[in-house]
C-alpha cells in the first residue's frame, strides 16, 4: 500500500510535467500510443532512478507539514479560550506556571500511549508545566467510552484523574469498556458514580467541542500538540508524537 501511494504521488507530477513540455494540457488530447509512451518513460525513469520515490514522497510529505502547520498556527490564535482555558478540559501541573502543553489524544492510539511517560515526565520534573488534556476518540465506541469515564473521573475526582488517566494509557488494546471501569475502580474512583457522570452534558458537550477544535486545526490524527507561553504569544505546533528532547526544545522556543 505504501509503494502504491509513493508511486501514485510521483508517477502523476511527472506526466504532468511531460505533457506539459510536450504543450499538452488536457490527457484528452493524448492518443493511446502516446499514453503508452508517456507511461513506459516514466516507468523507465523510475526503475532507474528509484531515489525520486523517497525524495518525491519526503517533499510532499514536508509541504504537507508546512500547511497544517499553517493552518494550525492561525487556528490556535483564533480558538486560544476554547484550548488553553476550557474549564471542562482536564488539566495537571501548575495552572500558574510559564508554559502550557495541550494535547489531543485517544486512549487506543499507539502514539498516544508512547507519549504518556514523557508528559508524566514532564509534568513531575517541570514545575513550569501544565498539561491540557483534549480527549479526541477518533477510534470510535471503546475509545469513546474511555474518554467520557476520564473526563467523568476528572469532573467527580480532580485529584484522582491523573493516575487514571496514565493507567488507561498503559492499558493494553482493545481497551473494553469493563477493562475501563475495572481501572476506575482500582483507582480508587466509584464505577457506579462514574458511569452517571458520564451521561453528563458536560462530557458530552466537551467531547463535540474537541471535534470542532481538531477540525478547526485540520488535525490529521492523533496525539497532536499545542505548546504556548504564559502571555499565549508564542506557539508551537507539533502533529504527532515527539522524543522527550524534541519536547523540551519547543517548550525552551516558547518561553525564552
């Protein structure tokens, strides 16, 4: 599949670009000798120069990037209450402190869960952190049903939310729905209190609101980060997950 892709993103910019040398602008103007043509040089020129394929992917791949980090940029100064001060988003760490680490996450996603000894990390060694967390279950039921138990547990339990947020991190997937209330309960938080919390409007409504805000920053996936200083005049966007040096470089960016 992934051959396919990168042949499929090369193979298309050169016809273009042979058709286009060739004063051609539409493929209706080809007759099936010359696409027979067209299609053999760039065969030919891609089985001799197969490089092309990993500079031709790596360049679109770094567009891609540059773009929604773009968007994102203009996005996050646009939406900057709903991300950094939604009373509903659960945050740990100092709320007082000089930077501000958001992440959107899903409970089964493999990237997500390589993050959480870093942010756990981060978020005990730093006291200049605080960490605000998105629930984004793009995975659908099982993940949706882990994020409305976290954000429940942090509406009925502030205190105890962070260890149970760590614990449905290191949860191995699929992550069933009894498995949930089960880490709830070894948590230390009442599963019978969290289920009814979890009908809440509040959970809900949060939930919808990580949605419209992942769309409004053209996330692509998860975890995705956002990471500003105290005034919210210096931002850093990052798609995806990162190593603990990455992180303290754009925390360092943002508040020197």
């Amino acid at each position: 599949m992934k051959v396919k892709h990168l042949i499929s993103s090369t193979v298309l910019p050169l016809t273009l670009m042979l058709s286009a040398s060739n004063g051609f602008a539409d493929s209706s103007n080809f007759n099936k000798t010359q696409v027979a043509d067209i299609q053999k040089i760039v065969h030919d020129y891609i089985v001799n120069n197969p490089s092309v394929l990993v500079e031709a992917s790596q360049k679109l791949r770094d567009e891609m990037q540059a773009k929604e980090e773009k968007s994102a940029m203009t996005a996050i100064t646009q939406n900057t209450q709903d991300l950094f001060r939604n009373p509903n988003s659960p945050v740990v760490g100092n709320p007082k402190g000089s930077v501000t680490v958001v992440e959107f996450f899903d409970y089964q996603c493999g990237h997500c869960k390589e993050m959480t000894s870093i942010l756990d990390n981060l978020v005990t060694s730093n006291n200049q952190v605080q960490v605000v967390f998105k629930e984004l279950p793009i995975f659908g039921g099982d993940s949706e049903f882990a994020a409305r138990a976290s954000l429940a547990s942090y509406k009925i339990a502030p205190a105890k939310f962070f260890a149970f947020h760590n614990t449905l991190m290191k949860a191995s997937n699929p992550l069933k729905n009894d498995d949930v209330l089960k880490l709830a309960n070894a948590a230390g938080i009442d599963a019978n209190e969290l289920k009814q919390a979890m009908k809440s409007a509040e959970v809900m409504n949060e939930i919808k609101a990580n949605f419209a805000l992942a769309q409004k920053l053209a996330l692509a996936g998860t975890p995705a980060f956002i990471i500003a200083n105290t005034a919210k005049s210096q931002y850093k966007f990052v798609p995806g997950s990162m190593p603990k040096e990455k992180l303290d470089e754009m925390i360092q960016q943002v508040t020197s």
